[in-house]
C-alpha cells in the first residue's frame, strides 16, 4: 500500500471516520462510569482509564492483524463488521449496562472492561481498514486517544443536530467489511472469475445499497 495512493488515503479516512464514530460510543462510557467520583477524581480516572482503554485496543488490533491472515478470518470478520454497521444504526443501546463507581479503582475496572468488551468493534474495523499497514495501525490507535478522551460531548451534539450523520460511520463500516470479504485467501477462485473492475466497485455499490435499505428502513420505522 503506497503512501498517498487512493488505497492508503481512503484508509487513512476510513479510520479517522470509525474512530470518531466508534470511538464517541467509548467516550460516553467513560463519562458514564465515573460520573459518581468527585471532580478531581473524575477528570484522573477518565485519563488513566483512556490509556487503559487504549492499551486493551492496542492489543487487541495487534492480535487481529496477524489473526485476519489466517484464512476464513477475512470473512467472518467481514460478516462481523457489517453486523456492528446494522446495529450501529438500529439504535436501542442506552448502556443501562454500565454501573457508575464512587470509588477511583472502581471506575477504572469499569471503564477497561466495558472498553474491552465495546472496544473490538473498533479494533476489528481499524485492523480491517489497515490491512496490515502499522502506520495506520498506530495513526488510528493515536487519533483514537483524543476522541475517547473529548469525544463524547462533540459526537453526541453532531448525532443529536445531524441524526442521519450516524449513517456516513455505517457506510464505511460496510465498505471496509465487504472489501475484507473480497480480500478472503478462501474465496480468491471464485472473485478471480470477475472483472477486476467488478471487484473494485462491487464493495462501494454493495455498501450504498446496504446504507440506503438501512436509511429508509429507519424512515420507515420512525413513521
């Protein structure tokens, strides 16, 4: 992957855009789960519990890279992350899982385990958009700190004035599992019998069409 190539740069733009929609959902369960502590406890556990989080992520995309070489990896992975897209949009999660601490450790063990559990989205979708390239690895792992850290308030009034915003972070979800799919070892004769210019639009076409069905079912729904 050439640096500046139309490949890196949508990348590059593709990790930026999951980060800030992925990684605003982490920022508010920071907030959420120290919201109990006092103000200057409050301010230390939300940063030490973001390099926690961090650190889990970075492991976490680590072992995925090399994971994802492994063929049949690609697929469900792909399939993985089109099911995070879907649900991305299909709303319904308030965290009611996540218990504020009134205590500094407390707070942190929370924050580490619920980004852990909500943290491989991310991880998955940053591994799959890199394709094994540690610059953007390490980019998107660096971009995520600040947004983790003061993301939270920002991504919510942007979804909260520009709702159907929510569907530009599905799009590139989708685009990103559906080019890891193409990319399966697994299914390497059967996408070699196309056009290569098929394979190269096929994951965009897929995707608009996947955001527009989700886009007017939500339309529908609201009616």
């Amino acid at each position: 992957m050439e640096i500046f190539s139309f490949e890196f740069l949508w990348a590059l733009a593709a990790i930026i855009l999951i980060d800030v929609v992925l990684g605003g959902e982490n920022a508010l369960v920071i907030a959420l789960a120290a919201k109990k502590l006092p103000e200057d406890l409050r301010r230390k556990a939300m940063i030490w519990g973001t390099f926690g989080a961090v650190a889990v992520r970075f492991a976490c995309v680590a072992a995925l890279t090399y994971l994802l070489m492994i063929p049949g990896l690609r697929f469900v992975g792909g399939i993985l992350l089109i099911y995070i897209a879907w649900r991305l949009t299909a709303g319904g999660d308030d965290h009611k899982e996540v218990k504020a601490s009134d205590t500094f450790w407390g707070a942190m063990g929370t924050i580490v385990l619920a980004d852990a559990v909500m943290g491989l989205d991310n991880a998955l979708a940053i591994a799959g958009a890199a394709n094994g390239n540690w610059f953007l690895i390490i980019f998107g792992l660096l971009v995520s700190v600040p947004i983790i850290l003061f993301g939270s308030t920002l991504v919510s009034k942007i979804i909260e004035r520009h709702p159907n915003s929510i569907f530009i972070g599905a799009f590139v979800l989708y685009a990103v599992a559906l080019q890891m799919i193409v990319a399966e070892p697994l299914l390497k004769d059967y996408v070699g019998l196309l056009l290569t210019w098929v394979v190269t639009i096929l994951p965009w076409l897929l995707s608009i069409s996947l955001t527009l069905t989700q886009y007017l079912y939500s339309r529908k729904k609201a009616v």
